[in-house]
C-alpha cells in the first residue's frame, strides 16, 4: 500500500509564476526541490529558504516556503545566522555559480568548516545568467561570453574539489536532465545532519553553449553509482571530483559516515555548560570594547 505523503509537491509551489526563460534548467530545479520537500515531509512554515541574486536565486519566491532573495553571495551568511538562531528550521540555500562561488566565494571555507545543518543548492550554469551571459568562475578556459570575446584565459575553479578539500561531509552533484536523480540528492542533502552541497548543471539556454543543454548532458552523464563509487570513500570522491570540467559524474561524491556535530549543537551544549555562569551579554560587549581600545581585562 502506497504511503501518503503529508505535503504533495504542489503545496510547496507558490502562486509566483518563475519569468526564467523557457527550457531554463532552474524549472526542473525547483520541481526536484518541491519533490524532495514532499518526500521529507515537513510543513512550509517550518522551512526557510535563503539565496543570493542571479536567475537561480529567485528560486525561494517560487516556493511557499519563508524566503530570503538577499544580497548578491550572501545567503550563506545569512542563512548560518538564520539556523543558529532557530535550529528547528530546515534551511535551505540557493544561488548561481556566480553568486557561489565569485562574489560569495569567500564565505563558502566558513560555512563549511563551521559545520551548520544546512543545504546548498547551487545551480551551475557556467555563467553569469541574469546581467546577460558574462564568464562566470566555472567557465571553462577558451569560453566565449559578453566579458570574453576571444574566449576565456581564465583556469575555471572546481567546486566539487573546493568543497570536498574544505570538508563538506555531503557532496552531490545532479542535473534536471536526470529528475528522478536530481530529487534524490537533494532530499539526501537535506537529510544528511551537517552542511551538504549539491552542484546541479543546471543549463542555461540563452547564454549557454551546445554542449551544456539538456539534450548533450542526457547523452554524456554517468552515474557514480554506476561505476561503483561507494561516498564513503573520501579519496576516491576527490579522485572523481577531478573530472568535473570534461565529464558529467551524477550522484553522491561523498557522504562523511561518522558526522560530527554540527555547530549549532556546539553552541547550544556550550550554552547549557556554562548554564548561569555565562557573562550577561552586556558585559561581554563592556570586555570587547575595553580590548579593542587596548584596555586590561580585569575579569575575562
Ligand atoms: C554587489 C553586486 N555586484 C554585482 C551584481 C550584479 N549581479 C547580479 S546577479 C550577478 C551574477 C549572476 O550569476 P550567477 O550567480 O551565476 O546566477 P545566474 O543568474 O546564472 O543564475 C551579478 C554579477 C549585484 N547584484 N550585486
Ligand atoms: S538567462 Fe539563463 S539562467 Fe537566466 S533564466 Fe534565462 S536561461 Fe535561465
């Protein structure tokens, strides 16, 4: 007997019609992220969903979920902040390769090796789609764009590698040429207790090339299951996470088997340790303020 599910995809989908262009990748990201929402199960109201700026980062408008369209490679601040103040919130956060891992890319390392439980969806079209089709930092070197007329010089980065070398204990990648794919991840990444990162090569129509529409990525990917990959394996996910640039590999990179706790568990333990011994706030501002005027600190 078939299960009911508490929430239909539908009811995570909200009233805004999405004004991507049509046969963008982001419209079948946001149905795998309904899709995945509905298999976890938990009400809109007890989920934020917290992006950048970019075409991928209108995604948390299309849902019913609270959203936060912020500030250009922002939304991992603010979506730490957000999850310490109310770690009983599944957040979720999204961007482009732009917002990721150009402007925003600083903030990546801390999010990571913090540690919070949050998932990030970034939808890597390999350029900047909004402001009309500049070199994003996943472009591959020779790419042609409105910043490139003669083609890219630029080494792209690799995001799979930044994010397995900076710890992430989840690193997937998908694609909406693969739905039924793509909607595992991401409610696996959601799942996964710690900070879990899905790269989806999410097509871009208007500015991307040939080879990236959906139709070429059918023909190439390769699921990592289907080559025996076990994501326990941390060597071998960066062993694969190497062909990011000339091979499309779906599936889990990693899965970190013994997760650690997250540091919204650390602050909150650390808080019960300290219990009515912790300085009142006014008097940890009253020791920050005599420290940084050079002062002695009597009591610290
Ligand atoms: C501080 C700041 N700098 C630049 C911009 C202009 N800007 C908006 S979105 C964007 C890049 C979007 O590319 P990406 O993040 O890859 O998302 P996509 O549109 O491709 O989904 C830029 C440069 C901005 N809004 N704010
Ligand atoms: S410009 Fe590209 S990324 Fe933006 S909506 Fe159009 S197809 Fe999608």
């Amino acid at each position: 007997m078939a299960v009911e599910q508490a929430y239909a995809p539908k009811d995570f989908k909200s009233d805004l019609k999405p004004i991507w262009c049509p046969g963008c990748g982001d419209y079948g990201v946001v149905q795998a992220i309904y899709r995945a929402l509905s298999a976890i199960g938990r009400p809109p109201h007890e989920i934020a969903f917290v992006s950048g700026i970019g075409c991928s980062s209108r995604i948390p408008g299309y849902t019913t979920a609270y959203g936060f369209n912020s500030v250009h490679g922002r939304a991992l601040p603010i979506a730490q902040g957000l999850k310490l103040a109310n770690p009983d919130l599944l957040v979720l956060v999204a961007g482009g390769d732009g917002d990721g891992f150009s402007i925003g890319g600083g903030h990546l390392p801390h999010a990571i090796r913090r540690n919070l439980d949050l998932t990030y969806i970034v939808m890597d079209n390999q350029v900047y789609g909004l402001t009309k089709g500049q070199l994003s930092p996943t472009s591959v070197r020779g790419r042609k764009t409105a910043t490139s007329a003669y083609g890219s010089l630029e080494q792209p980065i690799n995001p799979l590698l930044q994010v397995l070398s900076y710890g992430a204990g989840f690193v997937a990648q998908g694609t909406p040429a693969d739905m039924v794919g793509l909607t595992a991840l991401i409610e696996e990444a959601i799942r996964y207790p710690g900070f879990a990162f899905v790269n989806v090569q999410s097509p871009c129509v208007t500015y991307g090339e040939e080879h990236q529409q959906m139709r070429a990525q059918k023909a190439v990917m390769k699921s990592l299951a289907s080559v025996g990959h076990d994501p326990a394996d941390y060597l071998k996910a960066l062993e694969w996470a190497t062909h990011y640039t000339h091979d499309l590999h779906t599936g889990v990179f990693y899965r970190n088997p013994d997760p650690p706790p997250t540091y919204e568990q650390l602050v909150r333990e650390r808080q019960a340790e300290l219990g009515r011994n912790a300085l009142p706030r006014e008097r940890i501002l009253e020791l920050f303020v005599q420290r940084t005027e050079g002062g002695v600190l009597a009591d610290s």
